[in-house]
C-alpha cells in the first residue's frame, strides 16, 4: 500500500505541469470569453439607447438581461472544456506509452521496482481520476470566478443572477460533467472509471504482444462494451421490454462489475507475466 | 545462485534462445559472451521478468521470480532507464524511496569515486558519466546479484578505467554478477567463469582459471576457438 502511494505521488508530479496549464488555459480562454459576451451585449445596449434613446427596460425588453448562461454557450467557454477532455483522454495512452517511448526507457525501472506490478496500473488509473476531479473541480472555481468578473463589469440593472446549480441544469456539457444527483454522478463516473481500465489493458495487451496485441486490445474493448450492454440491447430487440428498468440496471451494474474484475484480473497477469520492455 | 534452466525464447519464427541452461553464483564474476543477437540482452530481460519465454524456468536461490527477489537482484541494462529530467540526486531519492536495501553511504562512495556532481540532470550527462549513474544506482543497492549488460558500451577509456576498477572494489566483493560485455579485454582477468552462447544454445561453459591452468588459453584463445574456426 506505502508502495502504491509512493507511486501515485509520483505519477501525480508528473502530471502537475499539464494540469495548472490546462487550468490556467481554461481560465484564461474563459474569461475571454466572459469579456467578449459582455462587450458584445454592451455593444447592442448602447446601440440602442444612442440610435433610439431607449430606456433601460425598453433595452431589457428587445435584448434581455445578460445572464451568465450566454458566456456559457460561447464557445470560448466550451472549447477549453473541450480541450481538457481531449488531453485526458490522450493522458489515457501517454501514461503508459511515455513509459516505453521517452527519451529513455523508463518502463524498465517501473518494472523493476520491487514492489507488485498491480501497483503501477492502479496508480496510474488514481491518477487520470484525480486528474480529471481537478479540473473538474476547477472549472467549477471558474465559473465562480467568472460570474463575479461578469458582475463587475456589466452594470447591474442589465444582469440576471443564475446560480451554479441552475447553469449546471440547464446546460448539457455541464450535467454531464458536474450532475446535479449523486446516483447520475455515480453512474457516469462508474461508465468513465470502467472505460479507462478496458482502455488500460487494451494498452498492455498491445505492449505485452505488439502487433497482435493490437487485434486484442482492439477484440477486448470491443467485447467488454458489448458484454455490459448486451441485457439493454436483448431487452429491447428479443424480449420486448420485459424487464423494469431497475432490473436492466441492476444485470447492467452486474456486468459492470465483472467486466472491471476481469480486466483488471488480466492486467495482473499482462504486467506480472507477459509484458515486454 | 542464479539458475536459467532449459529456457526458450522465440521471436515470431525466430527461435533466440533455445534451451538455454546455466548458473551465475554468488561471489562469482560470471561473463555471458556471444555475437550480437545471439539473446544476451534477452536472457537478462528474462532474468528480471521483462521479457515472457516460452519454456524454461529461471530461480534465484532456488525461488522463482517474484517481487521481493527485486530487493536481491539488480539489473543494470545499456541504457539510461531514469526519466531524463531528474537530477542524479532525484534519482537517487527515487531509489531510496523504493528500496528498503538502498544503502546511501554506499551511493555517495561512487559520487565522490566516479566524481559526479549530484546536481547534474541525467539528460545532460555525457555517455560515459550516464553508464557511471546506471551503475551508482544498481551497485547502491545492496542486493546479491548484479546483472549488467555491456557496461563498457560506447564509452571512452578513462571511463572504462574507471568502471573496470569498481569490479575489484568492495562494491562487488561477494555479490554474484552477470555480465555481457564485448570488451572482454577490459576485465578478462576478473571473470570466474564464462558461457558462451551461439545460434542460441550454450556453446561453452568453463571457468577461467581451469582453462587458464590446465590448457594455458585465455578467454579470448577460447572465444576464437569457438566463433572463429
């Protein structure tokens, strides 16, 4: 266990440079974004209070209120989003592959370390989670940040508060990031911890026999979805929605399970047995 | 004792090894010779478990491979296995992190010996001040066996001096070491024992001194004897 956090600690430093400038990136990109949406409105207010002498509310009539949800939309605010996603999911490969590939071969220590194999596949997996929960929870700081930026510089009878949960609400990128309800938040990060370990062995299989590692990795994440998903699939071709939807998520979490346990059984037996330098 | 028995290593069609079997002991300076690609690199590999074979076993003092035999055993390959970024210092904080066995002392010994300078990147070091790191870092650890793979590699000679020094130096005294080396010349005189691989098999497995004493050859008037003619 020491050894475990040793090596996630490790995994973390090397990560640390990625993760503050993805940080300061969306952050920056943002309130970026933030500015131009507010000039943007401010333009169309003073257009039409210099062009037809409009009150505020006649302005707040034809033009609304600025609410934080038109930064949102934006794509200065989606894109860094965007990007994070992106950059985790190809940490998902260079985690491993940086190992054998870098300027030296690294992997040969990891592999050495007198410490269980296992141990370096779970900290590598802790630290795409921890990873992504930053920033995660980093955008959520943001957006606090940037409502308050939005405040001070849009005068305040043009601006409509919107709280954190209701953006969340009503925005799709955002739910699905950030659900409002734990059992959402449990499911999708479950599918999202799931998907990284298939990913995880589909990468050993490919390092612990190359080329054809490729049809297997490829053969296993393949089968691994089609496994968990095969009870939705039959219960709405062969047996006609016969099952309550708590018992198709009931078999589904089931399958889950098993299809984590196996995976994680043969990544074991990939970096104890069969992995190459 | 390090016990390769009857392995097997094959690489697509291409049978590298081929029921490979001998023994490194302890307190021994074992040489592995053979023309490159002939699977030195490999058996080393198979040693520390980086490698699957296809049959065979390898077990170091009678037990087979697990992760406390890593305490024991140290493998110092050709190449710089420590991330490119890290100080020789990291490094070695790394190691002592790692290994209950890391002895510091021992570690500093060799930083004053080879005169490195412990914050020094391992990117920028020359190659021959790199395979002085690789072996500061395995020969710190105060493990029973060694295995080093060509540590004379493409470096310059006062270098070479200064690694061929350390195998008469306390820091092997009593361990067990496997070795590969194309410089036989560098260390000829302080091997114990020699086996020499060809198309994959043990061609020969002799110890120095007999052939020294009871057929008056050197390693080398063996070696041509079995790759030359």
């Amino acid at each position: 266990m020491k050894n475990f956090f040793k090596l996630l600690n490790f995994e973390l430093n090397r990560v640390m440079k990625l993760l503050i400038s993805l940080m300061v990136f969306t952050l920056i990109v943002q309130l970026i974004g933030v500015f131009v949406s507010k000039n943007n409105y401010l333009t169309q207010v003073e257009m039409l209070q210099q062009n037809d002498g409009s009150s505020v509310s006649q302005v707040l009539q034809s033009v609304g209120y600025f609410s934080f949800d038109r930064v949102v939309n934006s794509l200065f605010f989606i894109g860094p989003i965007m990007i994070c996603v992106a950059a985790i999911m190809f940490y998902i490969f260079l985690i491993w592959y940086r190992d054998w590939f870098g300027k030296n071969t690294f992997v040969y220590r990891l592999l050495m370390l007198p410490t269980a194999r296992i141990n370096l596949f779970f900290a590598k997996l802790t630290t795409i989670l921890l990873a992504t929960f930053s920033l995660v929870g980093f955008q959520l700081v943001a957006i606090q940040i940037e409502m308050l930026v939005m405040k001070w510089t849009v005068p305040s009878e043009y601006v409509m508060e919107v709280t954190l949960r209701q953006l969340i609400e009503i925005h799709p990128v955002l739910s699905l990031i950030a659900p409002n309800q734990f059992s959402l938040f449990m499911s999708l990060y479950g599918v999202g911890v799931l998907t990284v370990i298939i990913l995880f062995t589909a990468i050993l299989l490919e390092r612990s026999y190359r080329m054809k590692g490729v049809l297997f990795g490829g053969t296993f994440v393949i089968a691994a979805n089609l496994l968990v998903i095969l009870p939705v699939i039959l219960n709405e071709t062969v047996f006609h929605s016969f099952l309550y939807n708590g018992e198709l998520l009931l078999i589904v979490l089931g399958l889950g399970v098993i299809v984590l346990a196996s995976s994680v059984w043969l990544s074991k037996r990939l970096l104890d047995e069969k992995i190459r330098v | 004792m390090i016990e390769v028995k009857d392995i097997v290593k094959r690489f697509g069609r291409k049978t590298v090894l081929d029921q490979v079997s001998f023994t490194a002991e302890k307190g021994q300076i074992t040489c592995l010779i053979g023309i490159n690609g002939m699977g030195k690199t490999t058996i080393m590999n198979a040693i520390m478990k980086l490698t699957p074979l296809q049959a065979g076993e390898i077990l170091i003092d009678g037990e087979k491979v697990t992760k406390d035999t890593f305490e024991k055993i140290v493998f110092i390959p050709d190449a710089t296995i420590m991330l490119p970024h890290f100080t020789i210092e990291m490094a070695m904080e790394f190691m002592n992190d790692f290994y209950k066995n890391w002895n510091q002392r021992r570690a500093d010994d060799m930083l004053a010996f080879f005169k490195l300078n412990r914050k020094d990147k391992i990117a920028s070091l020359s190659k021959g001040n790199t395979a002085k790191v690789n072996l500061l870092l395995g020969l710190a650890v105060d493990a029973d066996y060694i295995l080093m793979d060509e540590p004379f590699s493409g470096i310059d000679i006062f270098s070479r001096e200064q690694i061929a020094e350390v195998f008469t130096s306390y820091l092997i005294e009593d361990r067990g070491v496997l070795i590969t080396t194309h410089e036989i010349g560098d260390i000829e005189h302080l091997i114990d024992k020699v086996v020499l691989l060809n198309d994959g098999k043990i061609q020969k497995e002799f110890m120095t001194e007999d052939v020294r004493e009871l057929e008056g050859k050197s390693v080398i008037d063996v070696l041509r004897e079995v790759f030359v003619q």
